[in-house]
C-alpha cells in the first residue's frame, strides 16, 4: 500500500515539494508518515533542505517548554526564506497550543494545524495553493478557518509579501470525535511500523498538555486496527507497534455487541495476524492495566516481552497531586503481575522529578520505587510548567539546580540498576531483528524482543539481512545495550 503509492506518485507530479521536519514522541513520529502520505498523494515531493522546499512544515511537540522553544527557533531561522516564495506551517501539538498567536509571533507562517484536524489537509492544501501569490486569498469554511489578514512584512517582494496573507488554521478542539485514518502512509522502515490506535487522552494529569492539544480520547474499530495489520503483513512488515497516548485506554467503537475487542483481545489479535512476528504497545497507563494484557503477553508469543508502564513518581503524595489517580501499591501490584507472567517482560517508564510541593523525602520515594521495581530503562524529566494545565496555578517553587540534580542522582541510580541488570543477560542467547549495521564497529545492530540493543558480529559467509530475525549470545553488556556474537 503505502510504498507503491509513494513511488506512483513521486513521479506523477513532482513539482510542488515539501520540506518537514518531526519534533517529540513516536506519535509525533507517525503522524509526520501520514502526513508526508497525504501530502504525496496530494501530489507533492518530499525532499531533504529547507532549501529545496516549497513548503516547510514542522510537526512540533509542546510536552516541555523546551521543545516548544526550537520550533519557533527553527522558524526565525528560516524566515528569510520567504523572500523567495516559500511558505511555512506548524503541525502538531504547538500549533493546537498556540493556534492564531502563531501569526502574531511568526508571521511568515501561513498554515497552522493541529493534530486533530489532520484528516483535512487535503482541503487546507488546496487552500494554500489556490493563495497564489498573485492574489491575496480569503477563505471561508466550516471545516478550516482561513482569512486574508493585511500585509505583514513591508520590503520583501510582492509575491512573498502576499504570501504571507494567507492564513490556513485547522484547530479542531477536543469537540471532534474523528481519528486521522489514511491509507497514504509513508512509512521509512520496511521492516516495522507504527498504527496507531487511540488518539487523544482525558486523564488531565496535572501537569501535561496532551488533552488540550490532542483532543478528547477516541479510538479506531479494531476491524479497522486489523485490517491495517494485515495489510502492513502483506507488504512484509513483520513488526508493528500499537500506539496511544494511552495505548491501553482503548474503546473500540463497535462495542461489545458489536464484536468490539478490549485492548488485550486486539493486542492477541494483531499477535495472530500471519506474518507478523513481534507486536509492540506504547504508552500504557497504569490506571487501565489490567491483568489480561499480561495473560495475552503469556498467551501469544508474538507480543513482545516489554511493557512501558509510566509511574511519574514514588510518593503517594505526589502522584495525588499530579491527578494519577493511582497510589505506589496500586502501580507495583501491576508490576507484581508483570513479574508472574511466564516471560521474564522488560520493564521501562517515565519519572518527572521538581514536581511542585516534591520534597526531598518524595524524591527518596522515587528513588527507593526504582529499586524495588528495576526498570531496564527510565525516560527522566524535569517538571516544566505548561500553558493550560492545572499544576500552573500551583508555585513551580523548586529551583531549576535543585530539579537538575535529582534529575542527576535518579540518573545515576537508574544507571547503577542497569549496569546490573544487562550483566544477567551475559552467556544468553536471544532472538534479534537486525536493523542494519555499524561498519565504522563492525557489528550488526540488533534489538530483542524485550526492546534491548544487542549489537553483534557475524561471520562475513553468513552476513544476516536487515529485518531478518537471527540468535545472538550476548558477550558483555554496558548500561544501555548487550554485545554479542551471532549463533550460526
Ligand atoms: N500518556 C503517558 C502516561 O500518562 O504515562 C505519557 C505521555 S507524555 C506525552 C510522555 C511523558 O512526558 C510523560 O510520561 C511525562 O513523564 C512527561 N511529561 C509530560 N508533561 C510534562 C511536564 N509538564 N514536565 C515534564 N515532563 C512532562
Ligand atoms: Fe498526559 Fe496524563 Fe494523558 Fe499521559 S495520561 S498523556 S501524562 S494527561
């Protein structure tokens, strides 16, 4: 499907190209693939620079006020290259979060779409082409609101001042009730691939922006989850990773009378789809962690032995006041269960420390919840205050060296953890899919199905194709990946 479709038309018409750029999470990261889908059926070129483009569109990500920060960096870089008729748009979580204050703030910028509203770029892109730089453009539409707004930039040339008065936004609110399903997916790995499942999260923990930016939660039919496996099957892939905010809050539309799956019978399903040989689910929460994910993990070998499970924090008291809405026991009775299945299951999260109100004595939480559950890795991240969210009324009070250096110890003790974690795996042998090669090493790069790296080295007769799936015995390990050696 989305290969073939991609070649038919890179040489229909190759005229209008377009550049993009992807910041954040793998959701941003598949967004942007159907993205570029959609915009090669709509007849555009994806190329490599700035420069090459007509278009420029960044997917941006809001999580932190960091990331927030290099998209309008990236802009400000850029502008002078409207000058030569280019034109520029903001995807993604920014674009939802700041919406028309974009123009104010970049005025170069001539398209603005959130997530949610994906599922109208055809119509957005007609739109910005029809803005020819000849005429100013007006728009009106339900679906996307568009205006010709007066003359932003004085002494740049006619056609790029024009341009600029084109201002597309697709800004659906968490009102919309509709996933972005396309069949023009342009995915760069031929070996695995991403569907996403749920879009949108309600859980309004105290400090994330996702709710506001990606709208309210809703998800595909499973008929539809499986009829995108199976296709991906038959083109080869042979990995497929689920996706959500909140993989794991999945409703299916069709409900139960309807022949609507849970999310632990659509995670067994798409295991069962011939040909697919590991399935992958990202982000699980863990106030929807049931046991019955764990028995499909114990009861079909195609789901990989991995569960990320983010807890945020250790301390009760914490967790309350970042609305969790689940308490440490609650969280380790899941990880008990996880540590019962017949698999031994790798086990990951994410920890946010300088919370406001986080105590040192709430950080020692943390850091004893780390022991207690040894995680094989930990995404690690300083409190930032985010536009929207409820813990901005609250006094982001603890200075930014004292965030910096819990971040440090609970990296450091996370690393420790690791250290004696990847040595267990000395001596054994595990089943990787080669995902291509270090030559400057002279090893193989590969990745278990408990998500590790185990890089290794094969006899030059048997050199093992990329994607294929082959046994390595793990000779030394370090704190982030394995070392081996090919079993033949
Ligand atoms: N839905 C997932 C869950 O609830 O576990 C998390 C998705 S969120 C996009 C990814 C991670 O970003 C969160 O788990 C959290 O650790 C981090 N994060 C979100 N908002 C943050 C903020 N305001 N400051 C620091 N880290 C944040
Ligand atoms: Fe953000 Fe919480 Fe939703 Fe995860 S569950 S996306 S942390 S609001």
């Amino acid at each position: 499907m989305t290969r073939a479709v991609i070649l038919v038309n890179m040489s229909a018409a190759p005229h209008k190209t377009f550049y993009l750029e992807t910041f954040g999470c793998q959701m941003n990261v598949h967004d942007s693939e159907k993205v570029i889908g959609t915009l090669v059926h709509e007849g555009y070129r994806q190329v490599e620079t700035v420069e090459q483009a007509d278009l420029i569109l960044y997917n941006t990500c809001s999580i932190r006020d960091k990331a927030e920060q290099k998209v309008f960096h990236r802009l400000a870089d850029y502008k002078k290259l409207l000058s030569q008729g280019k034109k520029f748009g903001v995807l993604g979580c920014v674009a939802q979060q700041e919406g028309e204050k974009i123009f104010e703030r970049a005025p170069h910028v001539s398209l603005v779409c959130g997530s949610a509203s994906y599922r109208k770029l055809p119509q957005m892109l007609s739109q910005l082409e029809a803005a020819s730089p000849t005429e100013p453009a007006s728009f009106d539409e339900a679906s996307s609101r568009s205006r010709a707004l007066s003359p932003a930039g004085r002494g740049i040339s006619r056609a790029a001042t024009l341009s600029t008065l084109v201002r597309i936004t697709g800004l659906d609110d968490r009102e919309t009730d509709e996933c972005f399903e396309t069949e023009f997916t342009a995915r760069t790995n031929p070996h695995r691939g991403y569907i996403t499942i749920i879009e949108g999260c309600d859980k309004f923990c105290a400090y994330c922006v996702v709710p506001f930016t990606r709208g309210k939660e809703r998800s595909r039919t499973s008929a539809s989850v499986l009829a995108e496996a199976r296709q991906m099957a038959d083109l080869g892939y042979t990995e497929i990773q689920l996706l959500g905010q909140n993989v794991n809050s999945y409703k299916d539309p069709a409900g139960k009378l309807g022949g609507g799956k849970s999310f632990a019978e659509l995670l067994a399903a798409v295991g069962e789809v011939p040909g697919i040989r590991r399935v992958r689910f990202t982000t699980s929460h863990p106030r929807d962690f049931g046991r019955d994910i764990i028995e499909a993990i114990d009861a079909v070998p195609t789901l990989c032995d991995h569960v990320h499970l983010p807890v945020q924090s250790g301390s009760d008291r914490m967790l309350q006041a970042m609305q969790r809405l689940y308490t440490r026991e609650q969280y380790l009775e899941r990880i008990a269960w996880m540590k019962a299945a017949k698999r031994e299951i790798s086990i990951t999260s994410d920890v946010i420390v300088g919370f406001p109100g986080e105590t040192e004595a709430d950080f020692e939480e943390t850091l004893s919840l780390l022991d207690e559950v040894g995680y094989d890795s930990v995404f690690t991240f300083k409190y930032s205050p985010r536009p929207n969210t409820p813990s901005l009324a609250l006094e982001d009070a603890i200075p930014d060296e004292e965030k910096a250096r819990r971040l440090e110890v609970l990296m450091a003790k996370q690393r420790e953890i690791q250290i004696t974690r990847y040595k267990k795996y000395i001596g054994i042998i595990s089943e990787v899919m080669v995902e291509g090669r270090n030559d400057s090493r002279g090893q193989w790069i590969g990745r278990t199905s408990q998500n590790k790296t185990l890089n290794f080295t094969a006899p030059e007769t048997a050199a093992p194709n990329v994607g294929s799936y082959v046994p390595v015995r793990a000779r030394a390990s370090f704190p982030n990946s394995l070392v081996g050696e090919m079993v033949v």
